[in-house]
C-alpha cells in the first residue's frame, strides 16, 4: 500500500512523472466517488511492521523511564528524549516509517517537558507560586525548541502542532503566573479563556498551511492537518464548558437545541475547510447532551443507543455525500474566500 506522501516522494525522485501522479490520483478518486482533497490524506501505518516497530520501541522507553527515575531526577526526561532522538535517526530519517516517527516525535518532546518537571518535583519551589509557574513555563519552552530541532531534523508532520501546543502551553503558564492564581476567584475561568484563544490562533495557524496548499499535494497539508486536530478540543471544550455542558447545568429541550446548533455552526466550518477536526473533538457533547435529553423524556434505557443512532446516522449521511454537501456550502461563500479555501468540485475522471 502507498501513501500520498510516496506518490510525492516518488514524483520528487523522478521514478514518475507529475502527470502520471496526477492520473493515479484521479484515478482513484474517481474509483471512491471522493476527490482527493476530500479524502484528508494522511499517513499512519502502511503495515503491520510499522506497529511492531511502535511495540518494541515503546517498550524501550518506558525501560529508559524506568532506568532514568531509578537513578536521579530529571534523567528519566533525558533518557526518553535521547532514546526517541536516537531511534528516530533510524525508522524516521531513513526507513520514514509513519507511526514510530509520530510515537517517537511525542516522546521526544515529552522527555524534554518532563525533565525539569521531575527536578521540580524533587524541590521546594512550590512554596514560591510566581517562580513555581515561571519554571513550570521554561519546561514547555524547552519542550517548544526540541520540537522546533526535531522538525528541522525529521520534518515529521506532528511536529509543528508539538510546537505548537507547547508555546501555547507556556505562554498560558506565562499568563497565569503574572497575574497570580492566588488573586483569582477562579482560575479554571481564567485557563479555559486562554485555551479557546490559543485554539482560535491555532486554528488560524492550520489555515495558513492549508491555504498554501489548496489542492492537498504536500506536506504542507499533512501539517494541517494535525494542528486542526489539535485545534478542535481547545476550542470545542472551553466553548461547551461555557454553555453548562461539562457540568451538567444545560440539560432539556433547550440545551440540546443549543448544543445541536453549535455543532451545526462546527460542521459547516468543517464542510467550508474541509477538515473534520471540528466535528470529531465536539461529538462526546453532543453525544451527552441527547442523552440527557431523551433520559428527561422517560428514555432511560434506549436513551444511549436513541443518541448512538440518531448522531451515527447524521454523521454516515455527511461522510457518504460529503463532497456535494461540502460544494453547495463553499458554493455559498463570497469569491475572494473561496479562492483560498480547498479545492471543491467534481470528482476528477479517471486518465
């Protein structure tokens, strides 16, 4: 089985032709009734080898782990990191393996985040709030520019949403130390404001990546794609917190009107850019909130599979006309934005 990314690196190789690629792709499309840009291509096990690898080298690392804590603190951090750096050079440098270059990117930079956080641990700067969250920022900081060496390195997709999460991380840490936790009423409030924000910028900075590749060809939308997945629960969850979801203060007709409403507004934003992040990061709210609904309606029992039914339906329905739906969406939209959103039309012809 070949991915998209082969077909590039084939096409950038010179083993074929643009024009041939191009055929292929639209063959294929055309054999899944879907074009290509709808598919939302992206690489995660090509065979079974790749989940082996994934088994044995996490097994190495949690060894490494193991070792590191057994010793001092901080070296746990340090081993993980060195290890992943080390094993990448081999399954994601050369062999670019999909699964272990993401399983190893992640415990790469969470090697670098975790070690100042196990130092921290093993001291007394808890006692200092101010210094305590300036430290606990450095660590996010550290994890931003070993993402940042990784990318430069590996050129793994994932990586730029690490780096991403990271400086998010680090700037929220940032902010709620100058202003002081011990200041606020509540700081939960507070974080949740600043990760819906940061999901909003991360979410601009994933239409940024897909805009310079309209028609999905390269990388660039592989990198897209994994920021807006990374994108949709920071904004799904501080927004359904607001509206009384998480705590169960919305419930009845008109919660779930509401909660159905704003994952209406979610899928048409989905449909518009062509990403399903949205979609998937707000579905547990939605799920509960019709629960809730028909449980108030005396559905008890069938309450669970009434909601499994109505929402797995919906969700079919979309996936299986997704690129006529999505074209009378776009179709909708001012010119000047759809010039710059992904490519929506016809299912290419086969060459």
């Amino acid at each position: 089985m070949y991915s998209e990314q082969d077909l590039r690196d084939a096409v950038a190789g010179g083993a074929i032709s643009a024009e041939v690629a191009e055929a292929l792709r639209g063959h294929v499309a055309h054999m899944r009734k879907m074009p290509v840009t709808d598919e939302e291509n992206f690489r995660l096990v090509n065979s079974f080898n790749d989940i082996f690898v994934t088994i044995a080298a996490v097994l190495l690392l949690v060894a490494m782990a193991g070792i590191g804590s057994a010793i001092v603190a901080g070296l746990a951090g340090l081993l993980v990191a060195g290890a992943a750096w080390f094993m990448a050079e081999f399954f994601t440098k050369r062999r670019r393996m999909a699964l272990p270059s993401i399983v190893l990117m992640l415990a790469f930079v969470g090697g670098v985040v975790a070690a100042p956080l196990e130092i921290l641990s093993e001291t007394n700067v808890d006692q200092n709030e101010r210094l305590l969250g300036a430290l606990f920022a450095g660590s996010f900081i550290a994890g931003a520019i070993g993402a940042y060496l990784h990318w430069k390195r590996f050129m793994v997709p994932i990586t730029i949403a690490a780096i991403s999460a990271t400086v998010a991380a680090s700037i929220i840490a940032l902010i709620v130390t100058a202003i002081g936790p011990a200041s606020l009423d509540n700081p939960e409030q507070l974080i949740l404001a600043l990760v819906f924000i940061a999901g909003l910028s991360i979410f601009a900075f994933a239409m940024r990546w897909d805009m310079s590749d309209r028609d999905r060809s390269t990388r660039r939308s592989d990198v897209a794609f994994w920021l807006h997945l990374l994108a949709g629960p920071m904004i799904a969850h501080p927004l359904f917190h607001w509206l009384g979801i998480t705590d169960g203060s919305m419930v009845g007709i008109g919660g779930a009107v509401v909660v159905l409403a704003v994952y209406l507004a979610f899928g048409l934003v989905a449909l518009a850019i062509d990403r399903r992040a949205l979609l998937v990061s707000a579905l547990a709210y939605v799920l509960f909130a019709l629960v809730e609904l028909f449980d108030e309606f005396g559905m008890v029992e069938l309450s669970v599979a009434l909601t499994a039914l109505v929402i797995g339906s919906a969700l079919l329905m979309l996936s299986a006309f997704w690129p006529a739906i999505r074209g009378v969406v776009v179709n909708k939209l001012p010119g000047t934005l759809q010039a710059r959103l992904p490519i929506a039309g016809a299912i290419p012809q086969a060459a």
